[in-house]
C-alpha cells in the first residue's frame, strides 16, 4: 500500500504542514483501531484516509476520513488538500473531487498553476470568555473570544498584534480542555505588503497536536472573522511561527473557499495492511 507525506499551504518541502495521505483499496474503512495506529506511526498532526464510492453517499466521489495521533476528527483543511493533491499529481482525478465526511460533502477543485481550491462550510463564529486561568496558560490578554461551531470546535482568539501572535509560548498543558479542539489566535497584519491580511497560530493538545502549522479548518472560522473587520471577501492568511504556510480564503454565502498548493516529499510503502 502506497503512503505518502504531503506540505500543504505551500510550493516547496520542508515547509507548510505535512500530512499523510493514504489511498484505501476497496469499498470500505479497515478498523479504527488499523487507522488510528497507521495515524500513530506517522504522527503528524492529521493522516488523511480514503477509499472511492460509487456515487451512492450524497453523489460523493470517494469517502474521507482524517485522524490525529490519538483521535479522529469532524474536518481538516490541510490533509484535504494533501489528498487531493495526491489525486491529482497521480492522474487519479481531475478537475472537481467530491469527498464525503463527517462535516459533510466537500468538494476541491484543482486549477492549471497547480494550486487546489476545497470548498468547506463557513464555521458559525458565537461570542465566548476566557477564564482567568486560561488567559494566564495563554500568556496573552485576548481582544475577542469566539467559539467557532462543533465541526471545528475551536476557541478563535484575537490578540493586540502580529508579534504578539508569533511570539506566544503557551503553557499548552494548561490549556487542554480549555476548548473541545484547540486554541486559534490571531492578529491583523503588521504589513500588509509582506502578501498577507492576518496572521494566526493553532494550538490542539486535546488531540495530540502541540502546535500545527498551518490549520485549513481554523480559516473556516478565520475567513468570515477577518472578512467582517476589513471589509472584504477575498482575503489571504498567514498561519505559523517557524514553519509556516499561506491560505487564500474567500467567502461565498454559508461556504468558504481555501485555495493553496501542495508538495509530495515523501512517497513510500506500508507494509502493515489491515
């Protein structure tokens, strides 16, 4: 079985967030405890797993899971995009892919230049507090706090400025629990010429995940919020501290459209089959 590590968000290795991408044959998932080890051994922050349908699950083309080093998740932007990359540097696919998921049919599109637009659900942005102890974990007093829906279920959290964004060193044991997913924090950018609107970091001790690079589902939340303060729906995000990935958003209704690009670094077997 072919395996491959794919950095997503970005045109060149070693950069972006890596993820790993399995194609399934068959109709069917192996068991969860197969996926979850596969998941364990590579131990990157998301390993995408899909196998193809039959057009019988909402008209979908093939069936999507992703799994963290220690659990499944509802929705992840970057191994989507890794997978899909796959699919198509591979002539599996072209043009529109449609995948069934637990958050729901999401559908990429792969463009002539290389780059990859996935279409997700907008994530519902709610008001929300931090405690004082969390604000303490944290390291930084937030502007806002808002909780952005089950599906992503993270805690989006504004802080004063770019520098203060990048340079955050969280007590991340103390924040696990703080949210169901993780922590997002973000902050305008400090020059808007360096190509990007906004910048963010992603924390998820909850899932096994310290810090990831770069959060395709966080910019569902992160989309309608910086769109609404700067006045427009095309907007492009900066996720990172060291490592780092760019992410163009643009909202369309109740739907979001992420657009990046992807790079295969690794590709390789699996000899543990299910």
């Amino acid at each position: 079985m072919r395996i491959r590590i794919v950095d997503a968000f970005t045109d060149r290795p070693f950069a972006g967030n890596p993820a790993g991408v399995l194609l399934l044959d068959g109709d069917g998932f192996p068991s969860d405890d197969w996926l979850q080890s596969v998941a364990s051994e590579v131990n990157l922050s998301e390993t995408a797993f899909a196998h193809p349908l039959n057009g019988d699950d909402g008209g979908a083309d093939w069936a999507l899971r992703w799994l963290t080093p220690t659990a499944e998740v509802d929705m992840c932007g970057h191994a989507t995009l890794a997978m899909a990359h796959v699919l198509h540097t591979t002539g599996t696919a072209t043009g529109t892919v449609s995948f069934a998921a637990r958050c729901g049919i999401l559908t990429t599109t792969a463009h002539e230049d290389g780059s990859i637009t996935m279409d997700f659900p907008v994530a519902p942005l709610t008001p929300a507090e931090l405690s004082a102890a969390a604000v303490e974990a944290l390291g930084a007093v937030p502007r806002s706090v808002h909780y952005t829906g089950e599906h992503v279920g993270d805690l989006l959290v504004e802080l004063a400025d770019e520098p203060t964004v990048r340079g955050l060193e969280p007590d991340l044991r103390a924040l696990a629990g703080t949210s169901k997913r993780g922590i997002v924090v973000t902050a305008p950018a400090e020059d808007p010429a360096r190509g990007y609107d906004f910048a963010s970091r992603g924390f998820f001790p909850n899932f096994g995940v310290d810090e990831d690079p770069v959060t395709g589902s966080a910019h569902t939340a992160l989309a309608p919020f910086w769109s609404a303060r700067l006045g427009r729906e095309e907007l492009t995000g900066l996720q990172g501290a060291t490592r780092t990935g760019l992410v163009r958003t643009a909202l369309r209704g109740d739907r979001v459209l992420l657009t990046g690009r992807a790079v295969t670094v690794i590709d390789g077997e699996l000899h543990a089959r299910p």
